[in-house]
C-alpha cells in the first residue's frame, strides 16, 4: 500500500457489522443497545472520513488515492474487478455528505421511531443502506459501484416497506424496486459497452484511455452515455422514472429524509460525474441529460404547486432539485451539479426531519390543510424549517442560493440553448419558492385548523440534528461556488467555473433572488391575505388544477400502456398456456409414469426377506456363471491363471 | 491318516449343514452348525491352522452359537410353521444351487495348479500369526476391536426394553 | 506337533477337496438361507456360509504360506461376533414388536 | 514307533487318566462331604469302609441302580445328550494337562504322563471348557421346566461372563511364557523353585486372585453357585435329572474342578516342579524320578481343591445382579490392566 493507512474498507464495513449484529441479533438485544449500535457505526464511519478529510486539509494525502492490493473478486481472461476503493475529491466530498448526515438521520431516527415494534429492524436496515451507499461512493470500478447501487435499491425497497402491513407501504416498495429495475437494465447494458469497449471498468483506466484518444467522441460514447443516463434518470427519479419516488413517501420520514431526499437518489448524479469523461464526449448526451433535467425540474415543481400532503410536496421539489442537478451536469457544470447535491442534502434532509418533527406533533398527520399555526408550538422546528426553506428558495445568503446560482449562470453561459435551460431554471425558481412558501405558511402560520390535536415538541435526539442542518443550511453555501469548483477540479474538470464575468454573475444572482422573492410575495398574497383565493383560482381552471392535482396522469398512463398489456399478457398466456397446459401437463405426465412404473415395481420389493434372496443369490448365481461358464465347458483357463502365480 | 481325518470330520460338517437345513427346530440346527463348527476346527487343524482352530472353537462355537442357543431359549422359539410357498424355495433353490455348485466344483476339479495338503508342513505357530496381526495389520486389527465395542454398545441398546421406546412413543 | 508323531500322518489330501468342502459348505448356507422360516435359522445360514468361506481361506493360506489369509479368517470371525451380538439383538426387538420369529410374517417396516 | 503303537500307546494313557480321573473325582466329593462335615462340627460320612473310604463306591452303585426316569415332556434327544455332553467336556480336556515331569519319556521318545503335547494346549483347554456351556443349556432347556430354564440361562450368562475374566487372567502368564503349550510354560518356572512360579516370582498374584473367582464361578461353584441355587431354583438346571444321568452332571461338576485346579497348578503354582528347586536333587532312581513331579503335581491340585471346599464351608452365596456386576465391572477390567500392566514390565524389563 503507498500512502498513508486509511481504513478504507472499513468505512462501508462498520455499517455493515452493525447491520450484522443488528440484523441477527436485535430481535433480542435492548433497545438502548441497538441504539448504541446502530449510531456507532456511521459515527466511527464519519470518524474516519473526517479523519482522511483532515488528512487530504493539512496536505499529507495527494488525491486522488488509490487503494492497493485489494482483494479480487472477478478474474475472467483480461477482465479484472477488485474490491478496490478509491478517494478523490469528488467521492471525498460525497462521503462526508453520506456518512455526516446519515449520522444525524440515525440519530434523529433514535427519537423517531422510538415506539416501533420493529425498531431493530428499522436500524439494521438503514445501517446496510449507509454500507452499500458508501460502497457505492467509494468504489474504484464500475461493477463494484453497480453493487453498492443494487444494494442502496434494496435498502430503499426493504425501508419504504417497513410498515409491510400497510398495502400501500407495500406496493410502493414494489414499485420502487420495479421501476428502477428499468434504470438498472439501462445501467448495466453501459456496463456492457464499458467493458467492450474500454477491456476495463475501473473509473482511472477508462478515463486513461480516453484521454489517449482526445479525438474519440459520439458514438459509441454517445450509446455509453445515454445508457448510462437511463440508469441515473431511474435511481435519480426524472423522467420519465420518477413516478416512484413520490410513493416512496410511505416509508418512514426519516428514510424518506436520508435515502430519497439527501443521499440515494443523488447517486445518479454523482454516477455521471463519476463517469463525466465519457459525458464530456458526448455533446448531445450532455444536451438529452440538460433537457431531462431542465423538464423534470419544472415539470415535477408544477405538480408540487398543488399537493396537499406535506411530505409529497417535499417529494416532487426533490424530483425538482435533482433536475437542477442534471440540468447542471447537462452543462458540464459538474461542480455545480455537485455542489447543489451537498447544499441540497443539507436543507432537504433538513426540510424532511422538520417535516417529520411536525407529523410527529401533529400525531402522524400529514395533510397541510389540516395543519396551521405550528409556530408557537414548535418553535426550534419552526425557526430550522425557516432556514431551509429560505435556503431551498434561494435566498442570499442561505445555502441554496450559492449553488442554484452557480448551476444557472453555468447554462446561461453555457450556449444559446443554454440560455433557454436558464430561462427553465428561473422559472423553476419561481415555483419552487411559490410551493416551499405555501408548505410554510400552510403548516405554520394562521389558524389552528385541527383543534384537537395537541402539537408538542420533539425530543433532543430530533432537535440536535435538526438545529445542525438548520446551520449548515444556512452556511454551507458559504465556501462558495469558485472554491467548491476549484477544489473538485482535479476529478471533474473545470469548465464551467471560468468564462463569464463577474457583472454578468451578479446580474443573474440578483435576477434569480428578486424571482424568488417574487415567489414568496405570492405566497404571501393566496395564503395569508386571501385565504379563499387559491380554491377559486383553482375552480377558474378546472382542467389545469386537475392536471396538476393528478399529477399529469402519468401513472394512470403508464398503467394503460405498461402495466395493464403486461398483466394481461401473464394472465392469459403464462397462466393458461404455459403454466396451466405445459407444467401442469408435463408434471401430471410425470407423475403417471413415475406411479406407474411404482405399481409395477412395488410388486418387486415385497419385504419378504427371503424373496430378496432369492433375488440376491439370483444375481450372484447369473455373474458366476456368466464368467465361470466358458471355462467350465473349456476347462483349462484358470490352470494358466493358478499357474502363473 | 490325514486322509482319513479329512474324510471323517468333512463328512461331519457336511452332515452337519444338511442337518441344518433338514431339522425345524432352531435349538437342533444350531446344535448341528456347532458340529460343523466344531469340525472344521479339526480341519483347519490339519491345515496347519492351530490358532484359528482354538478361535474357532472358542469365538465360533463357544461365544457365538451359545448366544443363538441362549436367544432361541430366551424366545422359546418353536418349530417353524410353513407358510405359502415355503415348499417353492425348496424345489427350485435345491436344484439350483447343486447345479451351481456343479460348476463351480467342474472349475476346482479342472484346475490344476492346487498342491496336496500334508500335515507336516505349513503350520503356522501363534507368534507367526500374532507378529503380522500386531505389525502390518495393526490399523484393522484396532478398527475391529472399535466395530466390536460398537457393536456391544449397539446390541445394548436395541435389547435394552426401555425408556427410549416410552419417550419416543411421548 | 512333537515330531515324533509326524511320520505316522501321511497320506495327503488334494487342496481341492477343502475347497470343495468349502463350496459345499457355502451353498448349503445358501440354501438354508432360502428355505428356513425361522428367523434365526436364517442368521444361522448366514454364519455357515462365512465358515464355508473361511475353510477356503485358510486352505489357500495353507497352499500359499500366506499367513494374511489366516489373519483375514480371525477377521471374519471377529466381524462375524460383532454381527451376531447386533443381529440377535435386533432378533430380540423384533420378536418384541411382532411376537413372532417367522421371516414371512415379518415384511412390514412399520410396526 | 509305528501306527499301531501309538494307538496302543495312546489308548492305554487315555484309560488310565480316565480311571485316575474318575477316582479322583469321586473321591473328591468324598474330601468334600468329610471337609465341610468337620467345619460344620460333625464326622461327615465315616460307616462304610475304614473312614468312610467305600462311600464313594457305595454313592456310584446307589447311582446306577436307581429307577432311571425321563419325563414325558422333556425334548428327549438333547435331554440324553446334555449330560454327555456335559461330561464328556468335564474328561476331555484333561488330555492336553502334563502331570508329570516329560523328562521321563517312555519308548519311542513319547511323554508318558501327558496324553496329547499341543502347542496351544491351553487354548484347547479354554475351548472345550466353553463348549461346556452347552451341556447346562440344553439340560435346563430340553427339561421343559421354568425352574431348569433359569437355571439355565443364569448359568450360561454366568459362564459366558466370567470365561472373559477367566481367559484375559490368563494372558499374563502367557506373555511371560511366550507359548500356548501347557508345557513350555511350567518348564518356564522350574528354574528357582516357588520363586519362579507365576504366583510369586511373576508377580501374577493379581492374576491369580482374578482366576480364582473366575474359575469358582466357571465350575459354578460356592459363593457363585446360583444356577443350581436350592432356595430359588429347586435344583437348577438339573432339577428333572435323576439316578445316572444326575451323577453325569454330578461328576462333571467335580471334573471341572480338578480340570481348573490342575490349569491353576500349571500356570501359576509351577506345575509338577518342586517348590524348593534344586535345593532338593532329584534321586537318581529313574521311578522315583517320574513320581515325585506327579507328587508334587496332585499336592498342589489337592491344596487347591481344599480351598475350594473351604470356601463352600465359609462364605455364604452372592445374588444374582453382585455376581454380574463383580464379574464385568471388577474382574474384567482388573484382568486387562494386568494384562497391561505385564506387558510394560516384560518390556522395559
């Protein structure tokens, strides 16, 4: 091994000891043991990224790094997998955002669910989320990555069915699980392609050899890329894969605030700037990657503007956040992409725990018309919520300001369809402060519209990490997009952080603060001066509000077109031809003869010893005479043999 | 002289089987396979095989045929009964086996690399016997007397009438 | 054998004739084996044909000077002890269960 | 030496053993009847002949002229043949016992005092004794009588049992002899008197004792005469026998005790040597020089017997389950660590 000993494998491994222990032996452990279990294992994780952090900080560690004489797993002709991992900025970046807040979600978790009767469960699961994700970060290959990324899926699928009994909670597992089987489909044929083409899946050697061929673009590449993205637009949840993640809402909140808000459903984006060298080859993959973005941005923030349920509403603006992620890896701002992915993890995660602070005063109630006034009932919930809800609209100086801007100035100057994703991306702006101000006043403020409910505040284990995001929502924006950028150069590139001047940045920052203000004016306008007017705007457009409220049908259409044809075709052709006439036929034939051939044989074996020996001496009486017989009538075989001795 | 021995004692044990099989009474067929036993002790005598011989008598005759003896008396076991097609076996098993036994006495007969027996050579004293047993053998030799301890432990349990029987019915 | 006795036994016997002998001896087990309804006239049959085979064992051991074919004899013989102890006592439970020692009356597994 | 001689020859050795064994059987019992009678206080059997000397005679012809009866449920063949059987095995395995010295050999070069010289004569002593076994089987079993048949059976177990014990006390001195023949191993403790004999000069006093149990309950009897227990069993196994065929088994007991005596003699007490060894020269007369060995020889079977008696006088009868217990789980084991414990010592010796 060069370079200092950085525990690497021990980073997805404590995750994975505690989900082991958990796992096999929480059912009778107590519970302030699996506790202590469970939250030791992403704190010592945590630990040691900090540690290497730290280390990367004080300059004693060059990146990337390489982790040597890893274990081999496959090892096929030229093809070689290892285990190996590797650190370099970007992951670096990713894993502290994984291991820090996965620490503060379990720790919020602790308070949480501290009545579950699956408590145990709860944990080991979310511990074997954080080992595949960080697996998923740090892998060195891109197979080793495919793992972590089924893995993190079955964590989620295992999480947002937790409370298996509830037929919903159920289905909608299954329909995560189903639906990113597509993306995965599309992720594992550009493995394919990878392999093919490069003889290699480690992340290094493929950028390696496409460096060696600066003039190898499109094509194929193109082929990689768009499968690649497939596969990132299923775990990511845009379109048109995104339909799951709204349901995944059914799990537990704090799963929804860890996994389908701050770290899971980022893997797609982190996946492309992991692969960005094959990205960059491709300028109409990186234009289908903008548009998808870009459309699932806004797309997703209409369908946010009219939901009722306060965790959907956090659900569709996450769909619409990670479009802005795309949309800036569509520009080959990759930095920036990665840069609203942390800040994003931070008030997201943060706007789901505070979300899951209310449903737990609220005594699990989740519909916002029934909520109002929760302000002087809560107050720290209040005052964090506060913070990222300015920060997720955009507000200077919150977190979310920094890197939405950086995403947007980098398609403004991008090209000129650049400026019309720009222009998407404003008016994305506009509604996401629209709805996130709605959220806000509708829970907060106004009157109490469910009088007896009895709203408390949460306990310390909720409010620790709830305070912790609130401040890095509000400063985590601060190192700021140049020396974020800077920083992850030397793993992304750095094309976006240069052209442009800084008049033409301050422009468009002011431009986009003065949109989301103008968002918040709104809100302010329909639900605290006028109350009655958003049911009359609606009843003005019945089509539109319906449209949205059904969020554009598109799970009815894709029932019609996909699911229904498929069910259809089970029923009537596996059910009927081939499991009722082959397999039935085929065992019913089977078994006659199997029955048959037993009535003619059993006759044999009567258990009547003495029959047996007669057979038995039968047998034995055929071999001697069957070789005993040609000397008997030749007579004088066994003298050479007895001779011969 | 060993001629007439062998004449003797192989017409005892000869005369011994066929009384087994002849006699319906188990008490007499065992008396009987004791004269054959007994009898082929003679002839491993006069084959050289002192050892084998006292073994013979003492392991064959001496241990083994009184525990049948013992076991028939303990069950009191009567005279056999005939059952359906008892008297087949006789008819087709007789025949066969002096049919088979026809042939394989044509192959000895024919054979002529066997040499002639007499007393004064070949007789294999004890320590002869013992220093193969205990050297070169010496592996079986321990892995019997394991199957042997087995066994013992094996018998106890199946005659043993008990608890096992109660608590497995429970 | 004092040697003093030695001249007075002559007159040899053919190895062929033991194993004749111990053919004869083999089948007459066989047949015991087939036509005895008595369970343990049967096992009897069984200890006849092992002491038809030892004969031949040790009459090749006698013709080789081999004294392993001995020592396979006094095997056989231990083996065949080990089997009488566990064969009388399966005898014993079955008689317990059935109440009977016929062979033809014993050709169910279950009870 | 030809044929004829040796059968001669044989023929007269096996009448006489035969008639000096019957005798000594006989007056066995008497020794016995006079032994227990003065331990019990009273004169035992004193009218017929000077001492009572004749009462055996007398005994035998009661015995012959007595009704003979055979009842009529008995499995008559084996009920003729058990006493036979049980009697014949009592006599034959004398055959292979030297009595005498076989530095006096007769023309031709043969022994004199001993009908058969065989390697493993001391096997051939052990299996003859276990095909005793069947003698008191088939008896109780042929009577048709439950009291025989547990007698029986219990005697069968018994000697089964304790053969074990009996053989393994054996291999000791067998070890130390390095042979099976009776022979061999007696002239391995002639060289220093009493302090050669196995009992004292090889240590196999362990081996000793073990035989000695073992040969009481070998001959069934007193404190291990259980199958013939009179409280319990009537008479035992032979509870349907009477007159000559009673007297067969009578007599058998008594042979088997001079038998075991004898094997005791020669394996542990030296046989025919005298106790003194060469401190007492043998005279040159060749008479004197085969009798006194037979002397010293029938002393020792003698004493033996004595201690037999003396026992019956003495110690009352073991139950059945101690007898069982004592014999595998006290004997056997102490049999086999003898066994080891003399092989070491005849190995590092």
């Amino acid at each position: 091994m060069n370079g200092p000993l950085l525990y690497l494998p021990l980073i997805p491994l404590l995750p994975f000891l505690g989900f082991l222990l958990n796992g096999l032996l929480g059912r009778r452990l107590p519970k302030a043991l699996v506790s202590f279990i469970a939250l030791v294992a992403p704190c010592a994780s945590f630990i040691l990224v900090a540690h290497i952090a730290l280390l990367v900080w004080s300059g004693s560690l060059a990146l990337p790094f390489y982790e040597q004489g890893a274990p081999s797993w496959i090892s096929v002709g030229a093809v070689h997998v290892d285990f190996g991992s590797v650190i370099d900025q970007l992951s670096l970046v990713m894993l502290l955002i994984v291991t820090g807040v996965g620490f503060l979600i379990h720790l919020y978790s602790v308070g949480y669910m501290h009545d579950e009767p699956g408590y145990w469960r709860y944990f080991a699961y979310l511990n074997l989320f954080l080992f595949f994700m960080t697996v998923l970060v740090q892998a060195g290959n891109i197979l080793l990555m495919f793992v972590g990324w089924e893995g993190v899926g079955l964590a989620s699928y295992l999480l947002i069915g937790f409370w298996y009994h509830k037929t919903s909670a159920a289905d909608a597992g299954k329909k995560a699980f189903i639906v990113n089987r597509i993306g995965d489909f599309g992720f594992l044929i550009g493995i394919f392609l990878i392999l093919a083409n490069f003889g290699t899946l480690t992340f290094s050697e493929v950028a390696a050899k496409l460096a060696a061929n600066p003039a190898w673009t499109g094509g194929i590449l193109t082929a990689i890329a768009l499968c690649l993205l497939v596969g990132a637009t299923g775990k990511s949840a845009q379109l048109p894969l995104y339909v799951w993640l709204p349901d995944a809402m059914e799990g537990p909140t704090p799963v929804s605030a860890l996994i389908h808000a701050a770290t899971m459903v980022t893997a797609g984006v982190y996946m492309i700037a992991r692969t960005h060298f094959i990205f960059d080859r491709s300028p109409f993959a990186l234009t289908v990657v903008a548009i998808v973005g870009a459309a699932t941005a806004f797309f997703a923030a209409t369908i946010g503007l009219v939901q009722n349920d306060i965790k959907r509403v956090l659900a569709y603006s996450t769909v619409s956040q990670l479009g802005y992620m795309f949309l800036g890896c569509g520009v080959a701002a990759y930095s920036a992409a990665i840069f609203h992915l942390m800040t994003h993890a931070f008030f997201k995660a943060l706007l789901f725990l505070a979300a899951g602070s209310v449903i737990h005063a609220m005594g699990g109630e989740q519909d916002m018309r029934k909520m109002g006034g929760l302000r002087k009932h809560l107050p720290i919930t209040f005052w964090t919520m506060t913070a990222a809800v300015f920060a997720i609209g955009g507000f200077f100086p919150f977190a979310g300001f920094f890197s939405k801007d950086a995403i947007l100035y980098a398609a403004f100057v991008q090209s000129d369809t650049g400026k019309i994703f720009w222009f998407v991306g404003l008016v994305t702006a506009l509604l996401t402060s629209l709805y996130m101000f709605r959220l806000w006043y509708m829970t907060f403020f106004g009157e109490s519209r469910s009088p007896d409910a009895h709203p408390h505040e949460s306990p310390w284990s909720m409010r620790a990490p709830l305070i912790i995001l609130g401040a890095l929502s509000v400063c985590g924006g601060w190192i700021g997009a140049g020396r974020f950028g800077a920083f992850l150069a030397p793993a992304v590139g750095s094309r976006a952080v240069e052209a442009g001047s800084s008049q033409l940045e301050l422009g468009l920052s002011v431009l986009a603060v003065a949109v989301a203000a103008l968002g918040w004016y709104i809100a302010h306008r329909l639900y605290i001066q006028h109350p009655e007017r958003p049911a009359r705007l609606a009843a003005a457009l019945p089509t539109g509000y319906k449209l949205l409220l059904n969020k554009y049908y598109v799970d009815e259409i894709y029932s019609y077109l996909i699911v229904k044809p498929v069910l259809a075709f089970s029923k009537f052709f596996l059910e009927w031809v081939v499991d009722f006439a082959v397999l039935t036929g085929l065992a019913w034939l089977l078994g006659g003869i199997a029955t048959l051939i037993g009535a003619i044989l059993q006759r044999w074996q009567s258990g009547n010893l003495r029959s047996y020996a007669a057979w038995l001496a039968l047998g034995a009486a055929a071999i001697l005479l069957f070789f005993l017989l040609p000397y008997t009538l030749g007579a004088s075989g066994i003298d050479l043999w007895v001779r011969g001795r | 002289m060993h001629l007439i021995l062998f004449l003797v004692f192989a017409a005892f044990c000869l005369a011994g089987a066929v009384n087994l099989l002849l006699q319906s009474h188990p008490i007499s067929s065992a008396l009987s396979l004791v004269v054959v036993m007994t009898s082929l002790a003679v002839l491993y005598l006069l084959l050289g095989a002192e050892f084998l011989a006292a073994a013979q008598v003492i392991v064959y005759a001496g241990a083994i045929m009184v525990l049948f003896t013992f076991v028939v008396m303990l069950l009191n076991a009567g005279r056999e009964e005939r059952t359906l097609g008892s008297r087949a076996y006789a008819i087709v098993g007789f025949p066969a086996i002096v049919a088979i036994l026809a042939v394989i006495a044509t192959i000895i007969l024919h054979t002529h690399g066997f040499g002639a027996v007499a007393l004064r050579q070949g007789i294999t004293s004890t320590q002869d016997l013992s220093r193969v047993l205990f050297t070169s053998l010496l592996l079986p030799f321990e892995v019997t007397s394991v199957l042997i301890l087995i066994a013992i432990l094996g018998a106890v349990a199946l005659a043993r009438r008990g608890d096992g029987e109660r608590t497995a019915g429970n | 054998m004092n040697p003093a006795y030695s001249n007075l036994l002559q007159h040899d016997v053919p190895l062929s004739w033991y194993l004749l002998l111990s053919a004869a001896l083999f089948s007459l087990g066989v047949v015991g084996f087939l036509i005895k309804r008595n369970l343990i006239t049967v096992f009897m049959s069984i200890e006849l044909m092992l002491n038809g085979v030892n004969l031949s064992f040790v009459a090749f051991a006698h013709q080789w000077h081999a004294v392993k074919g001995q020592i396979f004899v006094f095997f056989v013989m231990m083996v065949a002890a080990a089997e009488a102890a566990v064969g009388l006592a399966i005898i014993i439970a079955v008689f317990r269960a059935r109440a009977t020692l016929a062979v033809d009356r014993i050709d169910l597994m279950k009870l | 030496m030809t044929l004829l001689q040796f059968f001669l020859w044989s023929l007269l050795k096996i009448a006489v053993v035969t008639v000096v064994m019957l005798m000594g059987v006989a007056y066995t019992v008497l020794l016995e009847r006079k032994l227990v009678g003065r331990i019990q206080n009273r004169w035992g059997p004193s009218r017929v002949g000077p001492f009572g000397l004749l009462q055996p005679l007398v005994d035998g012809a009661k015995s012959f002229l007595k009704e003979d009866i055979i009842p009529t449920a008995v499995y008559k063949p084996l009920y003729l043949l058990a006493p036979i059987l049980s009697l014949g095995c009592a006599l034959i395995s004398i055959a292979v016992v030297p009595f005498g010295s076989t530095n006096v050999t007769g023309p031709g070069g043969f022994h004199i005092f001993q009908i058969a010289d065989v390697n493993i004569g001391l096997l051939v002593i052990l299996g003859i004794t276990s095909i005793g076994v069947y003698g008191i089987a088939l008896a109780g079993w042929s009577s048709n009588n439950k009291y025989s048949l547990l007698g029986s059976l219990r005697s069968s177990a018994q000697l089964i049992s304790y053969e074990l014990a009996l053989g393994l006390s054996l291999v000791g001195v067998v070890l130390r002899a390095g042979s099976l023949n009776l022979r061999e191993i007696v002239e391995n403790q002639s060289a220093h008197g009493i302090f050669s004999w196995n009992l004292f000069g090889g240590f196999q006093f362990v081996a000793f004792f073990i035989y000695l149990m073992a040969a009481f309950a070998e001959t069934n009897r007193s404190p291990f005469d259980l199958p013939e227990a009179e409280s319990e069993l009537t008479a035992g196994y032979h509870t349907e026998y009477s007159s000559m065929k009673f007297a067969m088994f009578f007599m058998s007991e008594y042979g088997n005790m001079i038998t075991v005596g004898c094997v005791a003699t020669l394996m542990f007490l030296g046989g025919w040597t005298s106790p003194f060894g060469n401190l007492i020269p043998l005279p040159n007369n060749i008479v004197l020089q085969a009798l006194i060995p037979i002397f010293w020889f029938v002393l020792k079977v003698f004493s033996f017997l004595f201690l037999y008696v003396w026992v019956r006088g003495t110690l009352p009868r073991f139950r059945y389950d101690q007898l069982m217990n004592f014999g595998w789980r006290y004997l056997m084991p102490l049999a086999i660590l003898n066994i080891v414990g003399t092989s070491f010592w005849l190995a590092y010796r």
